[in-house]
C-alpha cells in the first residue's frame, strides 16, 4: 500500500485545537516553513532499537502497517547513542490562521507562577572558571572552539500556562523554530514537555533541495532601536564574533558539500534578531545529488555542529565532558520531523524548557574561542535564558 508524504496527509482543521491537557500526546511545530499538529502516539521510539537508524525504520514500519501517517516526530538528546523521545503520530493536521489567531489571544487559565527554588549546575563561578580552562586548553591543543552548557532547574509555586508560553514564543519569534514535544516519564521525574524556540535551522530536506542556518556569534538584543543597532554594528565587526562563526559555517556547509551536485555558502553572515539577543547568521542552500539521500542522512553528517559541540569535534567532544559534568540530555540535539520519503525539518534543540509539572529545567550555552573572557561568556548564557525565562514570566534577574 502507498502512503502520501507528510505534506498530502495534513488535513486542514477549524476547531478550537488546543488545550493544556491536549499537549501530553500531541507534538507542534511551527516555523516559517512548517504548521503542524501532530496528534495522538500510535508507536514510541525503544532503547531497544539500538541506533537512531534502526528506531527511524522500526517507526515507520509501524506506521505502514498501521495506516498511520508516515511519518516521525520527537526529539534527539545531543548525545545521539542516548534514548531519543520519536514517535508516530495517528494524525496530522495543519491549524488554520483562524485556529492561530484564536490560540494567541485565549485568555489565560493559569496565574504567573513564582519561582520557589532555583539550582545552577555548575555555580556561576564555576561556570567562569571551566571557560577559563576552556580558553586554556584552547592556547595549549589543536582545540580551537567549544560551546559550555549551563543548566537552571526550578521548581515553581503552580504549574506554567504552556499554551500562553506558546503563543508568547510565537509571538516574539517569528523567524524560530517553536515546538512542544511529550516527554516520557523516567526513573526519577514525571512526564512531561519539551518546549522552545529555536532559532537555528540544522537541516531541511524537500525533495532534491537541502538548507541550513548556523548560527554562531552572539550579542544582547535592546529595545532602544538606535542602541540596538550599535549592537548590532559591534556584532558584525567583531574579530572574535566573526571567528566563532565562521568555525560553524564552514563546517555546516563541508559537512553538506558531499551530498550535493550544488552549494551555496555566502561569504558573508547576515544577523538573525531571536527575541533577547542577536545571532551572526549564514542561510546555506544546496542541490541533493541522489534522490535517495534522506533528512536524517544530513542530521547525522552535521550533528553536532560547531555551535553546539566545537572544533575539532572530538576533541571538543571530550573537553565538554571534562569541563561540563551533566548530561545534556535533549539540550543542543535536535528536534522536528521527517517523512517516508526522506523529506523533513529539524531544528537545534535551543531556548528550550524540559516542564514537568511545576519542575522547569533550562540550559544555555556560550562558544569559546581563543580570546573568550570568563564574564561575558556568562552574561550571554543569561540573555539565551532570557528567552524561556520571560516567555515563561518568571523573573529573569533571578539567575
């Protein structure tokens, strides 16, 4: 029997779509590109399946038998040997602007929670200190760039509005990634949710054609245009900012060169505005050479890229396992969907919320280069918090 792709299996939907409840077993995601509701589990990713490879055929599989749309949803943890949260959905749908418009202005059913605790993991001392080691191993190895990850858990007094936090993420980053994903419960947490705004576009298959976005390169966003644009103007002049992307770019686009007949890799970045703060950008285009290359081909050829991990990536890799000392968990994987036939749309898993209950974990990370200072490494990991933290209502001057 012959499935339809993910585009001709989207049914159009008019009803109020959307509640609190609703998000346990249902997955969004929304971007410039994408609207879609993806509704109902009918199979779940298993540690089991062994690799990502094997989970990906095992699911769809299930779908084709099933007669389930063909297609998969979920998250990837940065480390992608780690239990992925995939699923096949019963339907898909695409929300109407009518559906839309009706989300962003619902009224609030839920009062602004308050934050009862807070834990930083490491400390924000410790946190100077490992990117001091960081900026060491740097001047000492062949390691020339890697990303620090710091981790905020807080427990609230009530449970967040999550559709308010949506529609607030909508709102406010337009050009994102905005996705909500069901997360399963574990060994020592509830089920839950994964929420966020990503900027950054990892990689989108249609058919023959590939893009990407690395972003890399990182200044406070201000409300004042004039100061915003001097912002702005420093970003894209500095040595230091220009360095730490074109580390990401290049990579992005070496990494994609083999699958294509054709690339486009500007020479110079753009910025891309993500609500709190400013991103160097590269918008990278490309030509498949194969119609039998897949979208998750390309994720397993970028992940993780320059922004998220470093260069060298191995070593990079064991630096932030020195220097870090948490698990990532879905922080910097990825997130998104694909289809049967190989087309799909995953963003770096950034600006997100792991919520559970009234339990809320954040992460933010900073790229070190050499040359990289201690503080104003962590004050940009508190403007990416910002992100979450306002959407959220908390108090962002908290951490």
């Amino acid at each position: 029997m012959q499935h339809a792709s993910a585009k001709t299996m989207i049914a159009e939907t008019t009803s109020s779509f959307l509640t609190q409840s609703d998000l346990r077993d249902r997955a969004l995601f929304v971007s410039p590109n994408t609207r879609m509701l993806a509704s109902g589990i009918a199979a779940c990713s298993d540690p089991a399946d062994g690799d990502l490879r094997a989970s990906m055929d095992r699911l769809f599989n299930i779908a084709r038998a099933g007669g389930h749309p063909p297609v998969v949803v979920g998250a990837i943890p940065f480390d992608t040997d780690a239990s992925p949260s995939l699923y096949v959905p019963r339907r898909i749908e695409e929300p109407s602007p009518a559906d839309w418009q009706a989300f962003g202005l619902a009224p609030s059913r839920y009062a602004a929670p308050k934050i009862n605790d807070m834990r930083q993991t490491p400390s924000p001392t410790d946190y100077r200190l490992s990117v001091a080691e960081g900026v060491e191993r740097i001047a000492q190895s062949s390691l020339e760039k890697l990303v620090l990850a710091r981790r905020l858990e807080i427990d609230l007094d009530s449970e967040p509005d999550v559709i308010r936090l949506l529609a607030t993420l909508m709102k406010r980053h337009k050009a994102s990634f905005i996705y909500s994903i069901p997360l399963a419960a574990d060994r020592e947490r509830q089920a839950g949710l994964l929420v966020g705004a990503s900027p950054e576009l990892l990689v989108s298959k249609r058919g023959n054609k590939v893009f990407a976005n690395p972003l890399a390169g990182t200044v406070a966003a201000d409300p004042d245009p004039k100061r915003n644009a001097r912002n702005i103007a420093d970003l894209m002049a500095s040595p230091k900012d220009r360095h730490e992307h074109a580390f990401t770019s290049r990579a992005v686009g070496e990494a994609l060169k083999p699958f294509c007949t054709s690339i486009t890799v500007p020479d110079e970045p753009s910025v891309l505005a993500a609500g709190p703060v400013n991103h160097l950008s590269t918008v990278i285009e490309g030509e498949l050479a194969s119609p039998d290359i897949t979208v998750l081909d390309l994720m397993l050829a970028l992940h993780p890229t320059p922004a998220v991990g470093g260069v060298p990536r191995r070593e990079a890799l064991e630096a932030i396992a020195d220097l870090e000392k948490f698990d990532r968990g879905l922080y910097a994987g990825m997130v998104g969907w694909c289809d049967e036939n190989g087309d799909g749309e995953w963003a770096v898993t950034l600006r997100c919320a792991e919520i559970r209950n009234r339990q809320i974990r954040l992460m933010a990370g900073a790229g070190i280069v050499a040359g990289s200072d201690p503080d104003a490494e962590f004050r940009e990991t508190e403007n990416k918090f910002k992100t979450m933290l306002q959407a959220l209502g908390l108090d962002a001057g908290a951490i």
